[in-house]
C-alpha cells in the first residue's frame, strides 16, 4: 500500500482549503475519460461537452495531452500542486502552473521517452495553462458561486466531525482506498509504493466533484495535498426549490427547507445558501414554529431536518396545480 508518514505537528497544523485549480482540473480529467466520474460530473458533462468539443476540435495538442497527463493512476504532477496560501485566486495558481519549466512537465508526464512528438515542444506548460484556462473561465466559472458554497458545506461538516471522533473519523473514507492506520501513518491508496516521509510540511485537504481524487505535492515547497470527493449528497448542486415553493415560502426559506432532506447544521446552511447566520437562524425558527422542520443534537452541532409535513409540503409543491394525482 502507498502511505504517507505524517508528523503530530503537520497534522496538527492542516487546513482544509478550496481550490478553483484542483476542481477545474477535476473537470478536465472528467473531460478526457479515462476515470471514473462522479453523479455531479455526469451532469456537468452533459451540459458543457458540446462547447469543449467544439472548441477543441482538430486541436492537435488537447486530446493526445490529457489522453497523457491524466490517465488512469496517474495525474501529471505540475497539474496539481497545492495552493501556497489560503484563499489563493485561479490567477495566481494558473501563474504558477504556467511556470513550469518545459523538460519538468515532460518529466511529469510520467512517459519516459513514450512522450509523444506534439508533447516534446517548448511550450507545453504553456499550452497546458491556456487549456486550463479555458476550462475555468469558460465551463466552470459560471458555476464557481454554488460550488464554492458546496465545498464549503463540506468542509464545515469534516470539521465537526474532527471535534466529536478525532482524525481517524475524518481521513477514513476520505477517498477511495484512504485511511488513518495510527501511529502517523496515513494511507493514501492501495497501490505499492514506498512510503513518503511528511514531516515539516504544509497538509492540504481539498474537496472537489472527483469521483475519487488524488494527492498533490511540491516537493521545494514541502507542501502536501489530499483532493478528495466532495461528500454524498452534499456533491449534488441540483437542490433547488420550485417555483411554487419559493412563492409560497420566499426564495430563501425555501431552498432551507429543500436542502433539509438530510440533516445539515446552521453552519452548513449558511456555507450552502451564502447567506448570513442571522438570516438563516431566523428562516429556521419560522420553519420549526410551523411543524416542517425538526431539531436533534449531534455531538456539538445542532442539526435541522425535514419532518413528513415538510416532505408532503415539497411534494405537494411538485405537482402540477398543488393537486394530488390520486383518484378518490
């Protein structure tokens, strides 16, 4: 198995971060094929394909580079290295990709002298960058708000559960074939490679749309990073409320009771709907006066979910006229 040796104080001092680059990089390895996608990037798929294909065909550098740089078990390194700071732009971790010496990149590719000739040019990082780029601004950007939101979401929810059950609790599962094994070891797949010493480094967690994710690192920097899928449901950008609904309730106070199907803190609202923590409080209390949210403790978080009358009120909300189809 491959996994990593981590210092007390490394993990101690971790962050879990959000990153434009690694979900656009996500995107791209959806777009090129060769792995597994999840729910979320079916969708995304289905609706940006067409302008990527369009865009790119008879390019002669994007399908043989991604065919290359993002295959199954392997993902070109200068791709994915973590960001340097928290909160840092698209802009500066583009910048820094771009910066790649070009012989680097080769070597990223992990090909050896396989490297094909329209990938032996000087400006392969560059190259790589504009299609990233591309990607970002074009495919992904317009969706960056709620998906921010999303990632967000989930990251509070890995935080709670860090304050009730310890690493353990977190980094199991985290990714596929991922676990905590004790005594600074973490396991980060099942392949067999040699163990990687991380001690007087910076650790990065960073959720995206991946089916499964993958592990970053520089090396000159002595930063890490674990990209991992967004949580279950929580990966799912569709909740939105219906039109009847949010006249009925007000936009707001519907998308909270829509995205109650599961249970989810006020912390976890307030990531979701980007909306402020006294405003959402306020649409809760309102919620459970009228019967169609209930309350329990988890640990230290209070979680809210939907009661049967707030379930026969969504689906009510789904049927053409208000009206149930049953006969009677």
């Amino acid at each position: 198995m491959g996994f990593w040796q981590i210092g007390t104080d490394v993990l101690a001092g971790s962050r879990f971060v959000v990153s434009p680059l690694a979900e656009t990089v996500a995107c791209l390895s959806a777009l090129g094929g060769q792995h597994a996608v999840s729910a979320p990037q079916r969708e995304w798929l289905a609706a940006h394909r067409p302008a990527f294909d369009a865009h790119y065909a008879g390019d002669p550098f994007v399908r043989p580079f991604l065919r290359a740089a993002i295959r199954p078990g392997w993902i070109a390194d200068f791709l994915v290295t973590p960001p340097q700071t928290p909160g840092e732009t698209f802009q500066t971790e583009l910048a820094r990709l771009r910066a790649t010496p070009p012989a680097l990149a080769q070597e990223h590719l992990g090909l050896g002298d396989a490297v094909p000739d329209v990938l032996r040019a000087g400006d392969i990082a560059d190259r790589a960058a504009d299609l990233v780029e591309f990607v970002w601004s074009q495919l992904v950007l317009p969706g960056w708000p709620r998906l921010r939101r999303v990632f967000e979401a989930d990251i509070v929810s890995r935080t709670d559960r860090l304050s009730t059950g310890g690493w353990a609790a977190v980094l199991d599962g985290m990714r596929p074939g991922m676990r905590w094994l004790g005594d600074g070891r973490l396991q980060i797949n099942t392949y067999d490679y040699a163990p990687l010493d991380v001690t007087d480094a910076a650790l990065l967690f960073i959720p995206t749309t991946a089916a499964r994710g993958w592990v970053g690192w520089d090396e000159a920097a002595t930063s890490y990073s674990v990209i991992y899928p967004c949580t279950g449901w929580l990966a799912d950008t569709g909740a939105t409320p219906t039109d009847a609904l949010a006249r009925l309730l007000g936009p707001l106070r519907a998308t909270v009771l829509t995205l109650l199907a599961a249970p989810l803190s006020t912390t976890q609202l307030v990531a979701l709907t980007g909306t402020a923590l006294g405003s959402v409080g306020g649409h809760l209390r309102v919620l459970l006066d009228a019967g169609l949210v209930t309350r329990r403790r988890s640990g230290r978080s209070v979680l809210y979910y939907r009661t049967p009358a707030g379930d026969a009120l969504l689906d009510a909300a789904k049927t053409p006229g208000g009206r149930s189809h049953a006969s009677g």
